[in-house]
C-alpha cells in the first residue's frame, strides 16, 4: 500500500480546490418497492421517515421515500408504471444506487467546473422552487449508470426538496448510532480502475490517498485492486475497486455480472460506538458477515491494545486494523437486496485514516464463503 499526503497544489494548477464539496447531501436508490425498503431502512438500520413524493404530491410517474438518520439521508424511488427510466435501471441492475448527491455551495458553479473539464451532463443546472424556498441541482455521470447531482440548498428551508413533503408516521423505530456516510466504494470493469481515478481527478479536482494492489487484497482464489479518491476537504472518499486475475471469479466479478455492470458496492456509515450499533443492527435482523474465531486469537499482537473487549468484538464478528495514525474497527453485511450487489460496511475510526487492509484477507475469505453457497465463486 502506498499512502501519500493529498496535496492540494495537485488539485488546480497551483490554485484552491476548484470543486468544494460540503459533504454527501443524499444518496438515491432505485429500489423495486420503495415503501417495503423504507420499512427496512427504518426498522433494521434505524431510519425515521423525512419525506414523500408521489401520487399525493402530483408525481405521477414515480414515488419516492426519504428516511434519515443524523446526517445520512436515503431517498428510495420506484416507478409507478412501466416503461420508466427508473423501471429500465430496475430491471437491469436490480437494486442499487443511482445517485451520490453532493451539497455544494453553488450547484451551477460545480457543474460547469465539471463540464469544462470533460464531465457527461446527467442535468443541467435547475432551480426547483416552493413556499420554503429553492434549491438548485445539476448533475453528471460517473461510472456506469451512477450519477453524482451538485445540491445547493443555501436558500431553502423545506423538509427535503422542493416536490416532496413531510412524511409524518407515528412508526419511528429507534435510531441506531448511523452518523454519516465514511465513503462509498465503486466497482468498475477490468482496466477501467485507471481512468476513473483519472475522472476523479481532472473533473472533481480528487487526489488519491491510497493504492492497494493485489499483493495487498488477494486470497489463494481471488484479487481485486483499488485506488481511494479523495476530495479537498476529505469529507468525499471513493475507493474505486477492478477485479484482478485470480484462480476462481472475484467478488468484483461476480457484482459486475448480476449488477450487468458497474455501480455503487457498498456504503461505510460512521458510528461513535460501533459495539452498541451492531449489537442492534443483530437485533433488528441485519445479517453480517462473520470471520473465524481464530481472528481473535492474535487480534491484540496485531493491532496492539484497544479500548474495546475483545470477546464483545468476537461475538459481533467486529473487525480492527491500525495504521500510523490510530485504529479502526469495521464490519460488512451481507449484500441487502435480492442479487448479490451492494452491501454496507459499519465503521468507527479511532484515529485511523485507513480502510482496513489488515482485514482484507480475513474478509474475502468470508465472502468466498458466501459466494460458494451461492455457485459464484
Ligand atoms: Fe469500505
């Protein structure tokens, strides 16, 4: 692995960040059942209901779910008839992510940076409008059919956006510790790595802060490599993983054949107390995926001491690794929708700025697992 400082001279020819990023505004699934995945996103993963667009605010065409916890919104779209964009992706991907919102400052600035330095429009700059204000948005392609949209939201005091309104309901189960999102992994085709790094670049002004190469992320069947970009702030980190040649299929693989294509394959979420959140997240029903009890065996001559209890960790399948800046603990579920797609990661930094590398082996092992009982591997 090759950790290097950003630097921010890298970013605009000697200049300041040209693409100041606020953070992630919102991420929008396209999901076969939105008010079903609601209902899981709030049960399981400790949502609440935000916002609605539908039938009952005039949209005719879709309806959409908004549930939030701390600074993590999830906005999940289906259509409400057939032959919709919406329903081709559905039909296509499964379900899967289609939008990084970002929250910029200026969402016409942002995309005509992009623009200019060689994005593909999604959308062009639009002011939406209601009684609580406006809110620009634009937006470009990223890899696939992932979209990332500019929100600027300065002069809006609304719920959500402008087209949606309150969802009230009494069923608010309680929150589970989710802070924000921690950083959103890709997974592109063989030898596409590369030029998405360099998208990330030249169009958003990124810098990457690591490289793991398949020395680093390989088991006796499978590799894959990865490059994390990372915006000006570092409030935006995209590790962007290919497949590298191994003796059985890779996990890459094997999403980038049932998501027929690139996309989104997981979402880290942050918490503060990451043995409270799983234990929950158990509770409720999310399914996780486990590695040998021997991992415990030599946790503490690998990572050195920590403050949490190694038997709660062992129970919980919670991962630890270290770098030179402090420690991490992390854990993946199992992939969440019918085909074997995205999946989400649990983490809470302590000091660290890594992503786990010292997991790496434990972890594809335990998806080989998986992948044998599904004849994927
Ligand atoms: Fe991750």
């Amino acid at each position: 692995m090759s950790l290097t400082t950003p630097k921010l001279e890298k970013l605009h020819e000697g200049a300041k960040d040209f693409m100041p990023i606020n953070g992630t505004d919102y991420i929008e699934l396209y999901v076969s059942n939105s008010k079903q995945a609601a209902h899981y996103y709030k049960s399981a993963f400790g949502f609440k209901s935000l916002a609605y667009a539908g039938l009952e605010t005039g949209n005719k065409e879709y309806e959409s779910y908004v549930v939030v916890q701390d600074k993590i919104r999830l906005v999940l779209t289906s259509p409400l008839r057939s032959g919709t964009e919406v329903g081709k992706h559905i039909d296509k991907h499964g379900d899967g992510v289609k939008v990084t919102a970002l929250w910029v400052d200026d969402a016409t600035y942002a995309y005509n940076e992009a623009m200019k330095r060689g994005a593909t429009s999604f959308m062009e700059p639009v002011v939406e409008k209601d009684d609580q204000g406006q809110v620009v948005r634009s937006g470009i392609y990223s890899y696939g059919e992932v979209v990332h949209i500019f929100v600027e939201r300065k002069d809006y005091n609304g719920v959500f956006l402008p087209g949606f309104k309150a969802w009230n309901t009494s069923y608010n189960p309680e929150p589970i510790g989710l802070k924000f999102v921690d950083h959103m992994v890709g997974n592109v085709e063989l030898g596409r790595m590369n030029y998405w790094v360099d998208f990330y670049e030249k169009v958003m002004g990124f810098t990457q802060i690591m490289s793991f190469d398949d020395k680093d992320i390989s088991t006796e069947y499978t590799a894959l490599m990865s490059k994390v970009m990372s915006n000006g702030n570092g409030r935006i980190k995209f590790p962007i993983n290919e497949p590298a040649p191994g003796l059985k299929k890779s996990q890459v693989d094997e999403y980038l054949d049932f998501y027929e294509g690139e996309g989104v394959q997981h979402i880290a979420v942050a918490t503060d107390n990451i043995i409270q959140t799983v234990t929950e997240l158990q509770n409720r029903g999310v399914e996780f995926l486990k590695v040998p009890t021997t991992y415990y065996d030599v946790l503490e001559e690998r990572v050195g001491k920590i403050d949490e209890d190694i038997d709660s960790l062992r129970e919980l399948g919670i991962l630890v690794d270290r770098d030179d800046e402090g420690y991490l603990l992390q854990i993946f579920t199992k992939t969440v929708q019918a085909r074997p797609t995205m999946f989400f990661e649990i983490i809470q930094r302590k000091g660290a700025t890594s992503f786990g590398k010292g997991n790496f082996k434990a972890l594809f092992e335990a998806i080989e697992r998986e992948q044998e009982l599904r004849g994927t591997l």
